[in-house]
C-alpha cells in the first residue's frame, strides 16, 4: 500500500469517525406534552413538514368508546392511562381502553394489571415511558421504591426517559395551591434524580407552573395547553415553546420558583439559562445535599456509609461519571483549576497534614461567593459524616489545601 493510499484511508476513517462523533452530539428530539387528551372525540395533528414532531405525550381522561382510533403515522403517541377520569369507568372500561390502544398500536403506560411502563424507538432513539397516579389501579407516591427501580431501569435501557402522574381534581382541588406544589415537588424530583428526564403531571383544572430542575423538563399541571419540548439524545432540555401561550404560566413558574434557570419569553418561547453541564452539576449537587449526615467509615462507598473519596465517586457516578477509587488517584483526572477558577461541581483536595504534602481528602465544590471567591464544599467528614462546610471559616482545610480539578466540562 503506498503512503498516498494511507493517507487517504486514514483521512476518510477520521472523517467518518468526525460525522459520526459529530451527530451524536447534534440529536436532539421533539416532544409535544399535550395535556389532557379525550379519544376518539378529538384527534389533532401535531406538527408539519417544516416541523416534524417526534413523539407526542398525554393523558387518557375518559374510556374510549367504540369509534376506531386513527392516529397519525407521522410521530409516535404515548398516553399516560392512570387518570382518575379514565379508572372511575369500572374494570370493563378499563379493559376496554386498553385493549382499543393495543389495537390502534398506541404506546401507554399506568395500570398495574397491564402496564406500569414501555419502552418505544422513534427515529433510532429508545424511549422509556411510565405513568403513576394516586388510583388503586396504578402506583402511588407512597409506592416510591418500586417507582424509583422502574425509572432507574428504563433509563438504563434507554436514552429519554418521560414520566405521566395523573391526580384525580377532587383530591387535588382540597390543597391549598402552594401546598399541592410542594407536594408535587417532592415526587417530581424523586422521579428526575431515579432517572426521569420529563416529567408532566395531569389531573389540576388549571394550569401550573413549569420548572427546570437541573437540566430537566417539568410540568407541574396542564389541562389543554400544549407545550413543545426539544431535549438532547441523553434527555437534557434544550428549549420549548408553549403552544398556545399563556401569560399565566410564566406568572406562576416566576412565583414559585423564582430561582429557575428557565425563562419564558412574551411568545411562550422556553430557554434555559444554563448549560448542559451546568444542568448536571446542579442535580449533582442537589442529589448529594441528601447525603448530610451519613456518617464516615474509611473504605465505605455508599449510600448508607461513605469515605471521602468513596462520597464523590457515588455522587458523580449517580450522573454518570466514573472515578477513580482514591483521592490521590482521582487529583489525577480532569482539569486542573486555580482558587479564582473554581465553579460548583470542581473536587477540591487536601492533604493529611498542615505542611500541604500529598493528598489524602477530596470534597465537591457546593456553591461560590461572586464576590470574597469564598466556597462551601460538601464532603465526608472523618468526625461529622457527610457536611457542607465553608472553606474559609475552617482553618483546618486553608492550611492543607492542594489544589482543584475540574471533571465536568462546560460549568464555567
């Protein structure tokens, strides 16, 4: 083979592993979250030419009746069936709801004697659907284990994952407004740190307010608004656009989460203001505050017991990075960063001793002061477990500090 024909083949090989590398980090889908949906007696058609529409999201409210289902061959449908309006019909419209959706080859999930879940291609991305409601006939909030290991899994399995909960208006409407969000909350977020990339709750007459928590996608009520949802191939949010706008939503989301990333223009356009790997650190950070208090044990990994590098390596392995095992290893890895270039989400390391030697301690970078460049960092406390603490205000840590390292690209 002469050097010009290696050349190249060397030059096309680089080129197709370029394209390739390339158009893994440009897929990206297109959701619509479409309320409250009652089939056959209304069937839109989402999306254009122009705008294809990958999969569509909703909720069943009624049992469907005898009418056949048609819908479009142009985007795939999954329906979250654990409704309050759908189950009151009795086990015989259940069935039959069930059985019309099979027929029709419509995704669904939310009924415990056929399915909590499902899995789904569409344009060679693998889908993970489930739905919850606060029926008998599906899984409740206090079914939080088992709701966990089924997200866990389906994200496992596949690459976006969209979580259905469907709340009955009743039981809803005996909250205060303020009070059912909290509790929404609470569960929305045990599903997005199990794994769940998009989360949309049913079941409220009116509207609520949307969140971005971390660099994923919720929806804490929607009855008819139809809301459109570009997300990466690893289920992070990109941007969205609330259909048929409305004002309120904006009103709500600034009220109760005042501290969101996600900001909503005056045409219903989503943005966020973080990056992908800002997304990350953030659920990272969030995920390991629920570790405080754990107590040390030299050579634990988790979760009930942790060692200083043991803590880190499960933190950042629960966003799907791998460390090493030591502190003194895991100073090896990443980018190295100055005291003025550190960011939430940086290891910082210690040494043993006061004389700043080799290291022995590492800790995670939790928050920055704009101004002083003060940090608090979380970390595995020999005597106090797992606690965050100020890096200025402990004279123990100043003396022996060594230096940062930066694992997570793009935070800065």
């Amino acid at each position: 083979m002469s050097n010009v024909t290696r050349i190249i083949l060397i030059s096309v090989l680089l080129w197709s592993v370029s394209a390739i590398l390339i158009g893994q980090e440009t897929k990206s889908a297109k959701l619509i979250l479409a309320g409250d949906m009652s089939i056959p007696y209304g069937w839109e058609q989402y999306g254009d030419k122009k705008h294809p529409v990958d999969v569509v999201f909703g909720s069943l409210v009624s049992p469907l009746q005898g009418t056949d289902i048609h819908p479009s061959n142009d985007y795939t449908v999954a329906l979250s069936v654990s409704s309050y309006g759908l189950v009151k019909g009795g086990s015989a419209a259940i069935s039959n709801s069930a059985q019309k959706l099979k027929e029709a080859k419509l995704n669904f999930a939310g009924l415990q004697q056929f399915q909590d879940f499902t899995t789904f291609t569409h344009n060679d991305l693998k889908y993970g659907f489930a739905s919850f409601g606060n029926t008998p006939q599906s899984l409740m909030k206090k079914d939080s284990i088992i709701i966990k290991t089924i997200i866990s899994r389906l994200k496992f399995k596949t690459d976006i994952v969209v979580v259905g909960y469907s709340y009955d208006t009743k039981t809803a409407l005996s909250y205060e407004e303020s009070d059912y969000l909290e509790e929404l909350r609470y569960f929305t977020h045990l599903c997005v740190d199990a794994g769940a990339d998009v989360v949309y709750v049913s079941g409220y007459p009116q509207n609520l307010p949307l969140e971005l928590y971390g660099d994923r996608f919720i929806i804490y009520g929607q009855t008819t608004t139809k809301i459109e949802v570009d997300v990466r191939d690893d289920g992070s949010f990109i941007s969205g656009h609330i259909l048929d706008n409305n004002n309120h939503i904006w009103d709500l989301t600034k009220h109760y989460f005042p501290q969101t990333a996600l900001s909503i223009d005056n045409t219903g356009i989503l943005h966020s203001g973080l990056t992908q790997a800002q997304g990350i650190v953030k659920r990272m950070l969030s995920e390991a505050a629920k570790y405080r208090g754990r107590p040390y044990r030299w050579g634990a990994t988790g979760p009930r017991q942790f060692d200083c590098s043991g803590f880190t390596g499960f933190v950042f392995k629960l966003m799907g990075y791998n460390l090493p095992r030591m502190s003194s290893e895991q100073y090896k890895i990443g980018k190295p960063v100055t005291r003025q270039e550190l960011m939430p989400g940086d290891l910082v390391f210690f040494s043993r001793a006061a004389s700043r030697g080799s290291v022995g301690h590492v800790g995670i970078v939790y928050s920055i002061d704009s101004e002083s460049k003060d940090f608090t960092f979380i970390h595995a406390s020999t005597s106090r477990g797992v606690i965050i603490e100020s890096f200025s205000g402990s004279g123990y840590f100043v003396k022996r500090y060594v230096g940062a390292r930066r694992v997570i690209e793009g935070t800065n």
